[in-house]
C-alpha cells in the first residue's frame, strides 16, 4: 500500500507519470496525422476526462475547439431504456465537424453507446472516440479509433479517474483495493 486517501488504499501503481506522458504524446501525433484537413473539436466527457484532456489537447499540433459534455449517470434500472440526457450539452454546432469524444475509460461501454446515439443525429463531419483506457469487456464500437492503453479489469483511479469522487487528482493511474 502506498497511500490511503478515504476509505480504500491504493494497491498498485498501474500507469506511472511517466507513462501516461509518454503515451499522450504518441496519442497526440496519430489524431494529428488522423486529421489532416476540416475543422476538429475535441468534446471531453466530465468528469474523468479533465486530466487526459488537458495534457492531449497540448500534444495535437492543428487548430480545433474544446468543449465539454456531461451525461447523467443512470442506475442499472435505468440504462437498458437507452436514454440519456446531457447535464451540460456543448455549445458549439457539431455539425460539419470533426467531433473527437475524449473519455476517460471504456468499462461496459454503455455510457458510450448512449452518447453515440445522441452525437450521430446532429450530424457531424466525422464521429470518432478517443479512450485512455479500455478494459475491452464491451464489443468494439466503430467509433473507437485511438485508445491509449489496453486496461486490466482492476477499479482504476488518478489522472481524472475517481472512486467515490477522491483521487482524480493523482499524477498517476492506480488500482485500489
Ligand atoms: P461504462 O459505461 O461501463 O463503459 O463505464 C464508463 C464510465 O464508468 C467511465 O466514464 C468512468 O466514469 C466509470 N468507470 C468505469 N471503470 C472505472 C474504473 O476502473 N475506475 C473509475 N471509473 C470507472
Ligand atoms: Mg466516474
């Protein structure tokens, strides 16, 4: 155990400072190379993705727009109606856009099959998913073209990621017990 932080401890360190700098780079060249013409607009999904964001954005050498979006979390009674609905929509038109969605982690893949949903009918130039983690239990979505690392299946928390709100703020991902 290295820390404590509330009630459960960090177990491992999973991904290191330096390894999420070295990745975000190489994430940073491939959407640079990925988007040679057409306007881009990275939308990040609140909250997880505040980190990974703020460090991708400075590693993609091309103009583009930043916004934010943040889908309410459903419980599992709900999720199977398919709906979602946006707290914070963004307030820039996707349409014609190349529309980037950063997110934190993939798990089940449900929070974004949802959004997908709702992001396709305003009919952006392109749709695509940008992932620092995925666990890969979902089915791939089409959407998904840059994910950073290929996650274990252990509860992750840092650089964005929380467990009951606590430890996004960590420079590092870690598995807590
Ligand atoms: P999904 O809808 O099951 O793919 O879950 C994705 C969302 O669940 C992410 O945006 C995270 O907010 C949260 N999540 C999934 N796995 C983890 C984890 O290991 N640590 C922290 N949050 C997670
Ligand atoms: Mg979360």
């Amino acid at each position: 155990m290295i820390r404590r932080v509330g009630a459960r401890p960090i177990v491992r360190v999973v991904y290191d400072a330096e390894a999420l700098d070295l990745r975000v780079r190489e994430l940073g060249a491939e959407i640079t190379a990925a988007y040679p013409s057409g306007d881009l607009l990275l939308v990040g999904l609140l909250k997880g993705s505040f980190m990974f964001l703020a460090d991708l954005v400075r590693r993609i050498e091309r103009p583009m727009q930043v916004d934010f979006l943040r889908a309410s979390s459903y419980g599992a009674g709900k999720e199977s109606s398919g709906e979602v609905e946006l707290l914070y929509d963004p307030e820039t038109p996707l349409q014609n856009k190349h529309v980037l969605l950063v997110e934190d982690i993939i798990d089940s893949g449900r929070t974004l099959n949802r959004l997908l949903t709702v992001l396709r009918s305003r009919a952006p130039a392109s749709l695509s998913v940008c992932a620092l983690l995925d666990k890969q239990l979902a089915e791939p979505l089409p959407e998904t073209r840059f994910v950073g690392f290929k996650a274990p299946t252990a509860f992750l928390v840092g650089y964005g990621l929380d467990h009951a709100e606590d430890f996004r703020h960590l420079p590092f991902i870690a598995e807590v017990g």
